[in-house]
C-alpha cells in the first residue's frame, strides 16, 4: 500500500487551479449555450452547445490523466478558432482564444515530484 501512494500521479497546483476555472467558465458558457438553443434551435446552437460539453468532458478527464483528453481540448479549441473566423471576428481575436489551450499545455509542462503534469497522462 505504501509503494502505490508513492507511485500516484500528482497534478501541480498551477494546474490543477486553471483547469479548475476552466471547468467554471466551461459550464457557464454551457449554461448560456443551453438558453441560445432553447430560444433559437439552429445548426450553429447546436454544435456550440455540444463543443461546449466536450470542453466540460475533457477538462474533467484530465483530471483523471487522460492523454487523449488534452487533445480532445486542443481541436474543439481549434474549431472554435475556425468558428470565430468564419463569423467574422477577425484573426487577431480569434487567436486570442487559442491562448487558454496553449495556457494548459504549458501548465502541463510544470513538475511535480519531479515529472512533468504531460509525463503523467496516460
């Protein structure tokens, strides 16, 4: 029992407090999402609402380690990046929200006892 506890995964706290707001801002914007399709259900609504739960599903599996939950992130972030563009936000805007991707990633590169948040995923 003692060996398993030095062998579990620690995420640091840099990490763990922005994926933390991430899952709060997440959610609120689910929260505004869910209205949007209520009062106008339409193609766009709907994939917002369903990008919007896949950021709530993966921020919660990394949670959990899970490598392929970073890059789950990485393209609905993508998409959203395409999205932003294509509603005519401009490039400079639209890249600003790329920044909370790279943010994580980043913070994934942070050590913990000595191994890095990326070198946990499993």
């Amino acid at each position: 029992m003692l060996i398993q506890n030095e062998n579990k995964r620690k995420m640091h706290i840099l990490l763990t407090v922005y994926l933390l707001v991430t899952l709060v801002a997440s959610i609120y914007v689910l929260k505004n999402d869910i209205k949007d399709v209520l009062n106008q259900t339409n193609s766009k609504n709907i994939i917002l609402l369903i990008i919007s739960l896949l950021d709530i599903f993966f921020t919660i599996m990394l949670f959990k380690w899970k490598k392929w939950a970073l890059y789950g992130l990485g393209m609905t972030t993508f998409i959203i990046f395409i999205y932003n563009l294509t509603e005519g936000f401009g490039f400079l805007i639209s890249l600003l929200g790329l920044f909370g991707f790279v943010i994580i990633c980043a913070l994934f590169l942070l050590k913990k006892d000595g191994k890095s948040g990326y070198q946990n995923l499993e």
